[in-house]
C-alpha cells in the first residue's frame, strides 16, 4: 500500500475512533450556548430593566417585585435574596453575558400574590378578587378590597414607595409571602397568605420591625430535633414546630398557649421570642415541647369576619386538637402532656381543663395569667402602668387618657343592659360578642372546681398582670395541695429579667425568657421538685 493511503487510512481510523469526547464535549457545549440568552434582551422582552455594578460584577434584573443578582461565572443566582441554582454558569461572550433562558423566563413570570397585590395597590378591586380563593371571596370581598389600601394609607400614611422587601415563607398550611412597604410615619408588612392552588387564602398586616432577637445561652441545638406539624384540620387548621429532645423517648411535652393578640408559633414581640426559648430551653431539658401560630395570626381575617368567634374558639379548642396529635406520636409519653399558657393563655387555662374530659393533661402551667375577669384585670393593667410612669417620672398625661379610654370600653362591657344577645350600637374594643361571651367567666373561681395539678409562675416586674393577680391566685387555690406558686423579682410580662422598672418600652430590645422559669418548668414536669 503507498505510503499516503497509509497515511489516509490512519487519519480516518483517528477521526473515528479517539475524538469521541470531544465530539461530545462540543455537543455539550453547542447545547449549552443554545440554551444561553442575553440577559438584557431577555429581560427586557419580559418587562424587566437590567443594571450592572462595575465594582462587584453584579447584574441586577428587576421587575415589579422581582429582584435577581447574578454574576459572570457564578452557577447560581439570587431571587429576592433566596439562593438559586442554575443549570449552567452565566456567561460572557463577545461582551454579552448570557443567562439560562429556562430560569430566566420562570423567575420573571409574575406571581399571582405579585400580581394580586399590585391589583389592590391600584385599586383595581375586582380585578384583584379574582386571585382570591373562592371560599374567602365573602371575606376579602371586592368591596373590602377596594377600601384596603386607602385604610392602611389613612393610618399610618402614604405608602411611599413600592415594596422594599419581599420574603416568601412556607408552613404546613400557607406559602406566606411578606411585603415590607414604607409610609410617611412608619413601616408596614403585609403577608399574603397562599394556599396550595396559589390563591389568595387570607391576609395578615403589621407593624414592620427588624428582628433583632438573640438566642438564648441554654439554646443547645445539638440537644433536639424540630419538625414541621399541623394542628387540627379544614380550613382553620394552624403550622406548628415540635421540639424534641435528641435520644429515644418517651419524652414528656408541653403544649404551648398564647396570651392576647395574633402571634407567630414563637410568640415574637419586639426584641423576644419567648415560646421558642421555652421550646429549646425545655429540649435541652428533655422535655418536648409544641407550638404553633395562633389561629388569629395565621387566619387573621377569616376569624375577623367571624361576629361571634369566641374565646374558646381563640385559645381553647386547638389544645384538643395538639392533645390528639401528640397521642400518636411514639416519641411523647401520652400519660406526660402538659400545657402552659402565658397571659391570656393561662387565663383560658381552666376552660381548657374543663374541656379535658378524658383527662390528659398531667398538669398546666399557668405563665402571667390574670385570676380576675378579663375586663378587670383590662382595667387594673392600666392603673398599674400609669402608676409606673409616675415613678418614673415621665409625663402620665397620654397613659392616663388611654387608661381613660380602656376604663370607659371596661364600664361599658359591665353594663348589665348589654349582652350577647343586645349587644350595643358601637364598641370601642373590636367584636363586642368576644368581650360579652365571657365577662361573667373568672378563671379562677372554676379553677377551684378542679384538682388538675398548675404550677403558676409570675414576674414580680410585671406591668400587664400584676402580683395582685399572683395573690388572687393563690387566695382562691390555698385548699388545693397540688399547686406550686413561684414568683420572680426582676421578671417582666414576657417573662425576661428586666433591671428597671417595666412599662413595656424594653420589649423592643433583645430579650430572652429567664432561665430560672425554663429550670423551674423542667423541675416541675420531671417530677423533681
């Protein structure tokens, strides 16, 4: 064979035999630039606007609520400050940087809460009700939706500006998706609450403050493990965290019941977060712990179209349902189940021992808890902290009109022409039924009743609920030899230690629940003191 057929024989033999990884290599590549687009082409063709920070390399692309960084070189990409990662590194070619088209034409799709709350924002009512789930569209009606924005504008002023911040959260039951917006007098955070069809399913609104809470020295979390759970069912079912302690049980748990207001699972109040402090503080214990979102925080305007919710229905009635959860669960030891309620909490705390027909609660835990009427102990709350002002010497004038106000809506639940069943033309208090439904109800005048063992606990420091509540306490029970009574000097209403003279200024500073109430609790349900 002549020397140039043996050459061209080899060359072919090499073409097909040695450049199979390159042949794929270049495949890969070739696909990999086909499913490459220009950033700003792309971006813009969807609405969006593109900027590019020289300093740090970052390319900025936003549109309406959305906000996403990325960088050349970099496989990952952040939206809305959550990390993402993409398929294939964001390129620069010829001096064009280029993006997955598949991640950039998903991540510039509008959500409907998005969507939803540009409609309301517009005051484009009926328009925004149709992302509204059907089952709430009596609530968060058209006509509700109209005046929302107006109202939030009218109290707390001009919406200054477009979100500032957009986080999305998941739970058990909702994807919540909280905008933080600027007003001339403070800022807002409103949550849209989604449900698993991506409709509109309730909305929650607040006061926007930063989360500055600290975690606590007794926090150990190799000491437990937390699971995602859900109290009760249907569509006033709640997300809830339960707090186990690492190792094999049974482990005794405490079931955990809010005072007044709507609150998270963590009871979160300014700088405080003190249902989950007792959750880690008491794993760390060996002791389980459940919490869960109060049905008035995470069902805020389903219970606010409610005229007659009451406040078994607030406080009482999920007991039973974490009670049903826990007794299947192989790590709880079902004959340890206690509750301990804070504030109004354990003011509902013998209505919740009245409705424990079984008897499955151990004992409760009785945490700042009025003994008195709600209306009274309402009204001696505002004696107390004008009387703390005074010592302070601070000017009372602005307390004094709103102890005014609260004794004059006190007075009014007192007057005995009103009822449930007349309830008066206007109240000051929001739902008048919630207020007349229980007046005559004192905690601990059924408490009495009952021979449930309680351990209550109270802050000596206390603005809220004051020691004569403690006394009260201790007044009505001293038959009962199955009730420790311990109390704590410094110890304010969210039952951190506080030096000063509390009037709930310090609750917006970091703070945690004082480790002599987490070692006391322990004690008491491990049956060691």
């Amino acid at each position: 064979m002549n020397h140039w057929k043996k050459q061209l024989i080899s060359l072919i033999s090499a073409c097909l035999i040695l450049p199979v990884a390159s042949i794929s290599a270049a495949t890969q590549e070739s696909n990999e630039v086909e499913s490459l687009v220009p950033i700003r082409e792309m971006a813009e063709k969807n609405g969006a606007e593109v900027s590019w920070q020289q300093k740090t390399g970052d390319i900025t692309i936003t549109k309406n609520e959305i906000t996403i960084v990325v960088k050349v070189g970099e496989q990952q990409a952040m939206v809305n400050g959550q990390a993402v990662s993409l398929n294939h590194p964001v390129q620069l070619i010829k001096g064009v940087s280029l993006i997955d088209v598949a991640f950039l034409t998903e991540a510039l799709k509008e959500a409907p809460e998005d969507i939803f709350m540009t409609l309301v924002s517009e005051g484009k009512a009926e328009e925004a009700a149709k992302y509204v789930h059907t089952s709430m569209s009596g609530v968060l009606s058209p006509a509700l939706l109209s005046q929302l924005w107006t109202s939030l504008e009218g109290q707390n002023g001009k919406i200054t500006s477009k979100p500032l911040a957009k986080r999305v959260e998941n739970n058990t039951v909702h994807r919540n998706v909280t905008y933080t917006f600027k007003t001339e007098l403070t800022s807002l955070s409103i949550t849209v609450r989604m449900n698993p069809n991506g409709l509109v399913d309730d909305l929650h609104i607040a006061a926007a403050t930063p989360d500055v809470y600290q975690t606590p020295s007794y926090d150990v979390p190799s000491a437990y493990t937390e699971q995602a759970i859900t109290i009760g069912h249907g569509e006033l079912a709640l997300p809830g965290t339960l707090t186990l302690p690492k190792g094999e049980g049974a482990f005794p748990v405490v079931i955990l019941v809010h005072g007044s207001g709507p609150s998270n699972q963590d009871a979160a109040i300014g700088g405080a977060k003190p249902f989950r402090d007792l959750a880690v503080g008491l794993a760390s214990q060996g002791i389980a712990v459940l919490r869960y979102d109060k049905v008035t925080y995470e069902h805020t305007y389903k219970v606010a179209s409610q005229p007659k919710f009451t406040l078994k229905q607030e406080s009482v009635d999920q007991v039973a349902d974490a009670i049903q959860l826990l007794q299947k669960n192989p790590q709880i030891d079902s004959t340890a189940i206690y509750v301990a309620g804070h504030s109004q909490g354990g003011f509902v705390m013998p209505l919740i021992i009245e409705e424990d027909k079984q008897d499955d609660i151990a004992g409760a835990i009785l945490l700042a808890a009025p003994s008195s009427s709600f209306v009274d102990a309402l009204t001696e709350q505002q004696d107390e902290l004008v009387d703390r002002v005074k010592q302070l010497g601070l000017d009372t004038q602005n307390i004094k009109l709103q102890a005014d106000f609260y004794k004059n809506a006190a007075a009014i639940v007192k007057d005995p022409k009103y009822s449930v069943d007349h309830l008066p033309d206007s109240f000051p208090l929001g739902a008048a039924y919630w207020w007349y439904e229980q007046r005559d109800y004192v905690p601990s005048v059924l408490a009495k009743e009952q021979n449930t063992p309680m351990l209550i606990m109270q802050g000596e420091n206390d603005v809220q609920v004051s020691m004569k509540q403690f006394q009260d306490w201790k007044s009505a029970l001293q038959s009962h030899t199955n009730v420790t009574y311990k109390s704590y000097p410094k110890v304010n209403h969210i039952l951190s230690s506080y030096d000063g003279i509390s009037i709930g200024t310090e609750y917006t500073q970091p703070s945690n629940v004082s480790q002599d109430i987490i070692d006391d609790i322990a004690k008491w349900v491990l049956g060691s003191e």
